[in-house]
C-alpha cells in the first residue's frame, strides 16, 4: 500500500530540539503549504477522469486522508501484513552493514544526509538514522511526502528519541514535482525508498519516478529500495499467494475499511451519494501481472450522483451488479525484476538483503 497522504494546511509542529544538533541548518523546515482549494480541485478531478473509465478506477492517493493514514497505521500493526515488521526486521539486523555500505568511498569528512520519498510517519526510519549518528555522530534527514500529518508525527517522534537528528521536512509530491533536495557541504546522500511503495506503480511509471530521483542526485549517491517479493520471487521463499491475499484482505476487516473509506471521502469532500453498504472489497492476485490488486466492487446495479464542481458539471455514474473501482494495485518483485528496474532508471544494485523467509528484499544502488 502506498504509503502517502493528502496536505491539511497546519502550522509547524512544536517539538524540542535533541542536542546535539549537527550541521547549522534549521531543525525543522515546512515548504510553503498547498492550498485547500488545489486538493479540493485534485480530488473532484481525480473522481471525474477515474469513475467515468473504462473500466472504473480511483487513485490510491485518495486512501489518505486522516481516517484512511489511522487505518493503514492499524494496517501495518495487523498479524496477517508482514511487510512493515519483515522490513523492519532486515533493518534492525542490518542497519550497521546498510549505513557502512552506502557511505564507502565518501572519504573522512564525509557524511551521508538521507532523503525519504514518501515518508510518512517515518516509523521503520528511525533504526537507520539512530545508526547514521552512531556511525557519523549526527545526520541530516530530509523527509518528502504530501502529508503534512504524517511528517509533524514523524518530526516529532525523531527529535524526541534520536538525539543528533536534524529534521529538514518538505511537503511535495515526489512522483510529479522536482524533489527539494538540499545538499550539504561534505556529504554524500541516501535516499530511502522503503515500505515497497514502489510496488504501486506500474513498471513504467515506476521506472519514471526512479528516473525522477536519479536525475536530483549526483554519480556515487545511493538509493535505498524496499520492495516486496513475489510468490517464489526468491530462492527459498517461502510466501505463498494465500499469504499475499491475507495481508491485503484480513479477518479484522481493516483493509476493506481502509478501501472503502475512498467512497466515504468522496461522499464528504465532493457532496456525492455514495452508500458504502452498496460496494463490498476485494482483492485478487494477478499472476500475469505480479500484482496484488485491490477492487470496491459494487453489489448491486445503482447510480451515484457528484454535484456540480471545479472539475465540470454534475457527473451521474451508472455501476452494474458485480462491476468495480480498481483503487490500488501493489507489484511483487523478483530480485532480478529488482535489479532491471534500478538499470533502466541508471542506478547499479550493489547489495541486497532479505529476511530469513525471503518475504521482502531492501536494495542498496548506487546512481551511475
């Protein structure tokens, strides 16, 4: 799941400084805030364009607002998703090796500043930088993510617990904007791109964002990939597509609320008449695609109705029985799938890590 959120205009977190500091920048730093109404026009254009397809789709962008960012935190805490405790247990075994590995050849005075696309609460981060100050002394850390929420609670929880830390926050959207990446004098910088949330691209687009990120850093910086391994994706695995159907469709039913909260937002934000008694979840394995896909699948022929807004006139939308909203797909990976990805977007995979049951795999690549 894609680990991202919308922007709620809010000021600067108050947190207190951990000393020692580090480098002389500003602790925390907000980019200019996006206004309500571009959200606003974002989303009825997003319902627009998707429920008027063929076939239905919505974006899982959609999925976070602030009762969908509490529901995929509960997500990640649910026995049947292992990708969040799996990956933070490769972290907490081999944070060391990945800090050392990505600052070889940067020479004594020399440190690595991470950036985070995508960062959210930031939760499994904090291993890796509680090792860059231990390794370094201090570090910089640049989370990126559209979420002003999610970042003050990551800020907030950094500056409190990893004395060294220096938070630089920006809010974009790192998948269409130039990244705000600020270098500092004397560093080299790693850029994570954990939790698989590469996996919600298609390969092309995915291919692009890795593009996107190449492209802001220089020769010999290096990229952290997290990405979730497909059914016998890797020798030994031991993950089977009941156990990739489960964590995206549990017993408790917390991801069928976590997708079925995109109609409720739609419901609130844009005045339609969605009844989510009407649409039940699915989700389904596509084995030709190595994807997990998630659908809201209408139980019964009814129509919506969204009123008039920035995005056109008043929009009736027809479902059939049994037809669906494709919300969100999650690629699996190979590691070779892995290692072809970080080629075509001109990094060079240099090391990889899995868990003991080769459920998930985090890649260290160097840009070329």
């Amino acid at each position: 799941m894609l680990a991202a959120g919308e922007i709620h205009s809010r000021g600067t977190p108050s947190a207190k400084p951990s000393s020692p500091r580090g480098p002389d920048v500003p602790p925390t730093t907000f980019a200019p805030e996006t206004t309500p109404t571009n959200t606003a026009d974002a989303i009825a254009l997003e319902a627009r364009v998707g429920l008027s397809a063929k076939p239905k789709t919505l974006s899982p962008w959609l999925f976070y607002d602030e009762a969908g960012s509490n529901l995929f935190e509960q997500i990640t805490e649910l026995p049947e998703y292992y990708l969040t405790r799996t990956e933070r247990s490769i972290f907490a075994a081999h944070a060391a090796e990945i800090l050392h590995e990505a600052a070889r050849n940067q020479g004594p005075a020399g440190k690595l500043t991470l950036i985070e696309l995508g960062a959210g609460t930031a939760t499994k981060t904090g291993i890796l930088l509680a090792e860059a100050v231990r390794q370094q002394g201090s570090v910089v850390y640049q989370p990126v993510d559209v979420s002003e929420t999610a970042l003050a609670e990551a800020t907030d929880n950094i500056l409190s617990n990893i004395p060294g830390v220096t938070v630089r926050v920006q809010v974009a959207d790192y998948t269409r904007e130039a990244l705000p990446l600020n270098r500092l004098p004397n560093t080299r910088t790693l850029a994570l791109y954990i939790g698989s949330s590469i996996g919600n691209f298609t390969p092309e687009d995915a291919r692009d964002v890795l593009r996107n990120l190449r492209a802001q850093l220089l020769p010999g910086d290096t990229l952290l990939l997290g990405t979730d391994l497909a059914p016998n994706g890797a020798p030994n695995a031991n993950k089977t597509e009941a156990m990739l159907l489960a964590a995206y469709d549990d017993t408790a039913g917390t991801t069928a609320a976590f997708n079925l909260n995109v109609l409720t937002r739609l419901t609130r934000d844009l005045g339609a008449d969605f009844d989510t008694e009407n649409f039940r979840h699915r989700a389904c394995w596509n084995p030709t695609q190595s994807r997990i896909e998630m659908h809201l699948e209408s139980i019964t022929a009814q129509r919506v109705h969204i009123p008039a807004n920035s995005s056109g006139s008043a929009l009736t939308i027809n479902f059939a029985a049994g037809e669906t909203i494709h919300t969100e797909n999650s690629y699996k990976f190979t590691t070779a799938a892995v290692d072809s990805l970080l080629r075509a977007a001109n990094f060079e995979a240099t090391k990889s890590w899995q868990d003991p049951q080769h459920l998930f795999a985090v890649t260290l690549a160097t840009a070329l």
